[in-house]
C-alpha cells in the first residue's frame, strides 16, 4: 500500500510503496477513507521528533476489512473512527473510566519480538501514536478505534478522532463547564473551534475567543463565539477582564507559547482554571505566583485528548453531529491526497484554513 512517510525530523511527508502486515490477536485492519492533518504531527515532524523513519497521522476514519483472530468488538465492514489514546481496559485508571490515563498504554502495540506492522524496503517503520494514518490502510489494536453510524460521512468522521475529543472534551470532560459560566478559547485553528462547539453543547454563557487571524475569527463567530479578540490588535487580557466583569471561570490555550500561556493566566476570574491543550514550543510552559494564585483559588491543568474516553465520546460527537448539534463540516477547509501533506500543512498557515484532510492518493 501507499504511505506518507516522515524520514527524519524536518525532511517531511513522502509518498512511499510500503507493507501492511496481516491482523494477530485483536488487530484490525482500516480502510483509511479519511485522515486529518493536526497541527501535532507537524510538530513532531519539524521540531518534537520521534522515531523515523515513521508513518504519521492519527485522525482517521475508514471501514474495518479484516480482523485479528481474537477482535471481539469491531466486524468487517463497520465504519469506524480511530484515536490516538492507547489503553489496556484492565489498569486503575482504565477501571475508572479514565483510559486517556492508562498506565499500559503500549498493551496496545506489537512487542519487539514480533514482526513490525509497518516495513518500508523490509525496514521497520514506527507507526505514529500507534496509528499511521498517513497510509492508504492503517492496522491497529480494536482498542484504539470506535464503531460510527455508516450515514456519518467520512471527513468529518476523521476529525472527531483527535481535534473533536481534544476540543470539545477538554470543556466538557477536563473542565466540567457548567451552564452560564465564561470560557475563553485561546487559538481558534482545527482543535480550539470544537472547543467553542463543546461550550454551547454545555450551554456556557460567554464564549470568547482570541486569535491572531480575522478569518478564524470570523468562522469562531459563526460556530457560536459571543466575542471574538484578535490579539494583534489591543490587550486579549484587558478586553477579556472587561467583558467578563473581572475574569473567566475557564481558558483554554490552544496555542502554548509562553507569552500567550501567561496572558490566559491573567484572564482568569475568582476560582477559574486554566488549561494547557496546545504546545508550540518544547519550552512552552507557564511561571505562576502562588500567592496571586492561592489567593484566587485558580488552578492550572494539563490536558490530555480532552481527559476522553474513546469508546464513549466518538459516538457521542457522531450523534451530536448526526443531530445537527455539533459543526464539523465547516471544519473541513480543504480535501487534498496523500501525496499533498507538505502542501497540507502549508495551508494550515493561512488564515481561512481549520482543517485540511486527506480523502484520496
Ligand atoms: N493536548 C492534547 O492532547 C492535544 C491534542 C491535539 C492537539 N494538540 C495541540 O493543540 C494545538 C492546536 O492544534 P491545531 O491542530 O488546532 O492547530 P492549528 O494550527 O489549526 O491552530 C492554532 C491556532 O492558533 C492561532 N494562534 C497562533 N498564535 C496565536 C496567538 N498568539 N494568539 C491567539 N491565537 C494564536 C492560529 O492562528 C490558529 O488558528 C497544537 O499545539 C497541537 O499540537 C494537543
Ligand atoms: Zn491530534
Ligand atoms: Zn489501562
């Protein structure tokens, strides 16, 4: 099969002739019919690293064709979407509920005594988030992946798989936003606009969001955004303290530049939370005074895939999708081909752009 394969850290996505082992134990074979572009990968392939050569991707939607000997919860022909969260269901937090926690998340992955699933000219190759969804078929664990309703279509069926659990579910799971209160979404790309689409799902009151390009603010308007903030313009921590009467109850930073981190500090109200979805920069981080925090009662959390439980929440967003409660199409900026990631990723920079997904070579 085809993939699009990272070499090493800054040489890109290349199309190459690659091989697919057959399914063992409760592997399953997808056939990738759509596979989203999150700004993750590129950081992994331009300044995080991992090991290479790899096949990247992991927001993909398809049909299971064949199953391992042992599947049990997915059958040939099921539509289903995949995700990057790696649990073995038998751990503490497994048991809890909390599988984005799993203390064995590698349960899901073939050991180093077995063939790998991925070889490119009979070499290994390491499959991204034990996903590879860069790639005409990906073959993965049955746990990583969730069973969808076939009318759902296929791109945004992909984008529910990372940029929807992680958005939407770190203001509905990681947050616990109640109705009424105030969320303020910080960057308004792929991830951040489900966070908008998650604060009206949990009927919060102020939706504010800032972002450096007026066309993402423009779309964050019309997904529901009561205010928008373009950062360039003015002070984002000044214009939210206003518009808040003194502070948020909940920030979300999308973006994760140290700067931005500490502004989205500043933003909070009496009691609110801030929390670390996106990460620029490997030196991105935050410096907080524990007295101006203490005495607020603030906390700061990092978030993980939107704290998700796969299994439960992809079928939920299909149904809220489904239902016409929740806007993925719009998220859908562009279609290109497995050939195209580079050029993908390119697009990303530009200011009408949330989401572009691969649906073809
Ligand atoms: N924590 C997790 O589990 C998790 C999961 C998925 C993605 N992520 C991360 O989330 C982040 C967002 O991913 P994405 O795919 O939406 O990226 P994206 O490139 O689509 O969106 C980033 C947005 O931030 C805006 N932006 C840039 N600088 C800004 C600034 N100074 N102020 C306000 N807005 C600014 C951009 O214009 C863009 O709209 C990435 O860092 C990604 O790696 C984290
Ligand atoms: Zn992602
Ligand atoms: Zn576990």
């Amino acid at each position: 099969m085809k993939a699009s394969v990272t070499k090493g850290l800054g040489q890109g996505f290349v199309l190459e002739e690659v091989e697919l082992a057959d399914p063992i134990g409760r592997e399953v074979r997808v056939e990738v019919k759509a596979s989203g572009l999150c700004h993750s990968d590129l950081s992994i392939a331009t300044f995080l690293g991992a090991e290479f050569p790899a096949v990247l991707g992991h927001e993909v939607a398809g049909i299971v064709t064949e199953v391992g000997p042992d599947a049990s919860e997915v059958k040939v022909g099921d539509h289903v979407v995949a995700s990057l969260i790696q649990f073995c269901g038998l751990c503490v937090n497994c048991l809890s509920g909390r599988t984005h926690l799993c203390t064995r998340p590698e349960f899901t992955l073939r050991t180093p005594d077995q063939a790998p699933r991925i070889t490119w000219n009979g070499q290994p190759v390491a499959q991204g988030m034990g996903v590879g969804g860069f790639a005409q078929e990906v073959l993965l664990h049955e746990n990583q992946l969730a069973v969808i309703p076939d009318e759902m279509p296929w791109a945004p069926a992909a984008l529910i798989g990372c940029g929807v659990l992680t958005g939407a579910g770190a203001v509905l799971n990681s947050a616990g936003v109640q109705y009424g209160e105030t969320v303020v979404v910080i960057g308004a790309g792929g991830v951040g606009m489900n966070a908008i689409s998650g604060a009206r799902l949990a009927g919060a009151g102020q939706i504010i969001v800032t972002d450096i390009e007026d066309g993402k603010l423009e779309r964050a308007k019309a997904f529901g955004a009561t205010h928008v903030i373009n950062s360039r313009e003015g002070d984002p921590v000044e214009a939210v303290r206003a518009i808040t009467d003194g502070g948020a109850d909940h920030v979300f930073d999308f973006v994760g530049v140290r700067p931005v981190t500490a502004q989205g500090f500043q933003m909070l109200g009496k009691g609110g939370g801030l929390y670390l979805i996106g990460a620029a920069a490997v030196d991105a981080g935050l410096e907080v005074s524990t007295l101006v925090a203490l005495s607020a009662s603030q906390k700061v959390q990092g978030v993980y895939m939107g704290s998700s439980n796969l299994k439960k929440d992809i079928p939920f967003y299909a149904s809220m999708y489904l239902q016409g409660r929740m806007n993925l199409d719009d998220l859908v900026s562009k279609e290109i081909g497995l050939s195209g990631i580079d050029e993908g990723y390119d697009l990303l920079k530009d200011g009408t752009t949330a989401r572009v997904v691969v649906t073809g070579l």
